[in-house]
C-alpha cells in the first residue's frame, strides 16, 4: 500500500511539473504572432577558389573556364588558350594560344571575345590553324616564339618554351608564356612537363597542366613562384588536386580556381 501511495505522489509531482496536474488549468495556448516580412536573404556568391592557405591577391585576377582555358583580368583582359567560354565575358585585349590542339586553340571561343582591336598572339605550332581561319578570326596573329618577348599597351609578353615527349615535342614550336600587367608576373605554362630551365621562371603564379601528380610535384618543386595552379583539369580534378597533392606541396602555395559565371 505505501509503494502505491509513493507511486501516486510521484506520478502527481511529473503531472505538476508539466503544468497538468488535476485540478490545474493547463495555460491557455499561445496566440500565434502574425507573420512579419523580412528581407529577402543575400544572393550566395559560388565560392571560386580553393587553396591550402590564405589565398593571395593574384589569384582574384585569375579565371578558370576548364580545361586550359584561363582569363588573367586586370587593367586589360589577357586570355589563354580560350575554351568552353561562358557567364560574363569581357572583351579581350589580349589573347594568348600557346599551341593548335582543339583543346586549346578554337575558332568558336575566339570569336565570343573578339573586337577589332584585340591583339592576337600565337606560337609557331598555331600558325596552321590561324591560316585556315583568319578571314573569320578577323585579326592580324603576332607570332611569338620561345625566347621572344613583346611589350604591347604596357603589358609584357615574354614566351617561353613548353615541350613534352610525348603530344608536344620542342620540334612543333608550342610556346607557353610569362605575362606582366599591373605589377603581377602570371606564368602561363601551356603544353608542357617539366623541364630544368623552369627554374629560372620567375613569376608570382604559375598556370600549370596536369598530365600526372609525378610532373605537376616535380614543376612545384622547380618553379621560382608563391602560387601554382593546376589547369587542363576541370572542377572536380582542382579540388581532387588540391586535397591530394597540397600536402606534398610545402614551399609554394597550391591553389584551385573553380568554374562557375565569371564575378568581376
């Protein structure tokens, strides 16, 4: 009988606790507030960028379309090899094609950036393609070779040699190419492995293709810059890159720049 009456006192106390003990009116329902507008949140902007530290200023300068298709924006609009061009595009001053695989030099692309007064510049390896289309390209094309070097509206143009032994061999005359605008030096490194002179290049961000993680460590170990970025990739293989090799990568910064509509 006491555990039954200890039972009941227990079950009492719970019940008064939460406010519904008999004999105790449960507290009237809350009336709901009426709605009230509120501003409409911020448009998210895509996050462009991965890296494996601060991420330094050169690389808001930078634009990455896919493949190896790049846009160095500042005071003038420098493209590399365009490809697969989309969002908001500036017109270019400048477009750079180090060699003439589909995958870097497309008629297409250039004409979605062309204007009158844009200055073209190719290696030797594209003269066949400017050729076959230079009436629809509509622009003369400044050959530029290894070891030449243009200054054009204050921005410097040095080419550089970029070879392989296997899809672009020195003998083809691919070119990549160090540009210098608004006190930024960007190594654009076009069709290449790497090769022991790379040292030399001097640049505060490097361009670089991946063709395997051996070459793109032994490029990061050569080049005399603060950044490399990988390119003949697209999204999903930067942020692979950058998780996979950023560790093994101390003395420069790996940096990624995603796809997404171009942000000025």
């Amino acid at each position: 009988m006491k555990r039954t009456a200890s039972v009941v006192l227990l079950l009492t106390a719970i019940l008064m606790i939460a406010g519904c003990a008999p004999g105790v009116s449960a507290p009237p329902a809350a009336t709901p507030l009426p709605p009230t507008e509120t501003a409409a949140p911020p448009t998210a902007t895509p996050d462009r960028i991965v890296a494996t530290g601060e991420v330094p200023v050169i690389v808001s300068k930078l634009y990455f379309f896919g493949t190896a298709s790049v846009l160095f924006h500042g005071s003038k609009n420098v493209y590399f090899d365009p490809l697969e061009l989309e969002g908001t595009l500036p017109p270019a001053d400048f477009i750079l094609i180090s060699h003439g695989h589909s995958d870097h030099a497309d008629l297409a692309s250039l004409q979605k950036i062309l204007t009158a007064d844009t200055v073209l510049i190719i290696s030797s390896n594209v003269a066949p393609f400017y050729e076959s289309h230079k009436d629809a390209i509509g622009v003369p094309a400044v050959v530029l070779d290894e070891g030449q070097v243009r200054e054009i509206g204050g921005i410097r143009i040095e080419a550089v040699p970029a070879f392989d032994a296997r899809y672009h061999p020195r003998s083809t005359q691919g070119a990549g190419f160090v540009v210098t605008m608004d006190g930024f030096r960007v190594y654009f490194a076009g069709g290449t492995n790497a090769y022991p002179e790379m040292s030399k290049i001097e640049s505060d961000a490097v361009l670089y293709p991946w063709y395997s993680n051996d070459d793109f460590l032994q490029a990061a170990d050569l080049l005399p810059t603060k950044v490399i970025i990988p390119i003949h990739t697209d999204a999903i293989g930067v942020n692979a890159l950058v998780k996979v090799l950023g560790p093994k990568i101390t003395r420069i910064q790996l940096v990624g720049i995603l796809p997404g509509p171009y942000l000025d």
